[in-house]
C-alpha cells in the first residue's frame, strides 16, 4: 500500500509541475502581446506616438525609421534636442514597471517604416505589428501608420482676410 501512495505522489507532483510550467508558458504567451505602438496625444499638427518593444536583454534601445532617416548614429544628439527630420537618434528609455522599452514622438500623420536597434548593431523588426516590407536586407521592416484622431484638426486653420472697409 504504500508504494501505491509514493506512486500517486509522485504522479500528482508530476502533473502539478507540468501545470506550472505549461501556466508560465501562457503567461510569457499573453505578455508577448502588448501593444507595439498607439496614438497617445496631438502637438500642433503632429501625433504623439509611443513605441514598445520588449528586449529585456538590451542595454540600450533606439528607435529608427523612415522619420528619422534611420539615424542610429552614436555622434548623433538623442531626440527632443534635434527634430526628427534632421536625423535625431530616438533613444528609448526602459519601463521599470513592464519591462518594456519605451518612446514617445511627434510625427506628422501618414506611414513610416521604422526598426529597433537592439545594444548598437543588432536591427529588430517589430514582430507585433500587423504590417511589414522588405527592407532590402533579407528582413523586415515594421510599419507604422499615423493618423489624426477623429475631432483633432490637421493643421491649423487659415484665418480669410478681413474685409477692408
């Protein structure tokens, strides 16, 4: 009897560690699934877009892309203190409470291609996003599209000539 009750141990402990494990897997699953980019604000005429990417690997994270003409450039200041469209390097910064690489930009609404530059040399494709193309290299880029919300004007209204009298 009681080789029948280590044998039912032993099997329930089993089958409770196949259960953690196989949990965990799901776990890693669902926290696969954030959100790699959203419309956060306006400024002016542009859309604040904030960028994730997990790398919780990286040291340090850049975003680049077609805003920014690529620029991953160390010589190059980080963003806001150059617009992107001189080339501005968009340095990420690390969410301590996701685990997340974050940045938030300005860009003006229409379609961008952009990847991450993972510790300086290593380009990712974002793999949460819906869309991607060739980038030339044998890999993907990741597209971002960027419209104004709805009830948010484009660009600042013209006001007519008043009528002179």
């Amino acid at each position: 009897m009681g080789n029948i009750k280590k044998l039912l141990l032993s099997i329930f402990g089993c089958a409770t560690i196949s259960m953690m494990i196989s949990s965990c897997g799901m776990l890693d699953a669902v926290k696969d699934r954030y959100i790699p980019y959203e419309i956060v604000g306006t400024q002016e005429s542009e859309v604040l877009v904030k960028f994730v990417f997990d790398a919780p690997s990286a040291t340090e994270v850049w975003l680049a892309g077609s805003f920014n003409n690529w620029s991953q450039s160390k010589s190059n200041p980080a963003y806001p203190a150059v617009p992107l469209a001189q080339n501005a390097r968009v340095v990420m910064s690390l969410d301590p409470a996701t685990g997340y690489w974050i940045a938030t930009i300005p860009l003006a609404p229409g379609r961008y291609q952009y990847k991450y530059v993972v510790d300086t040399s290593n380009w990712k494709e974002d793999p949460n996003t819906p869309e991607h193309v060739d980038d030339g290299f044998g890999g993907q880029n990741s597209i971002v599209m960027v419209t104004m919300p709805s009830g948010e004007k484009e660009a600042p209204e013209e006001k007519a000539p008043e009528p002179v009298q």
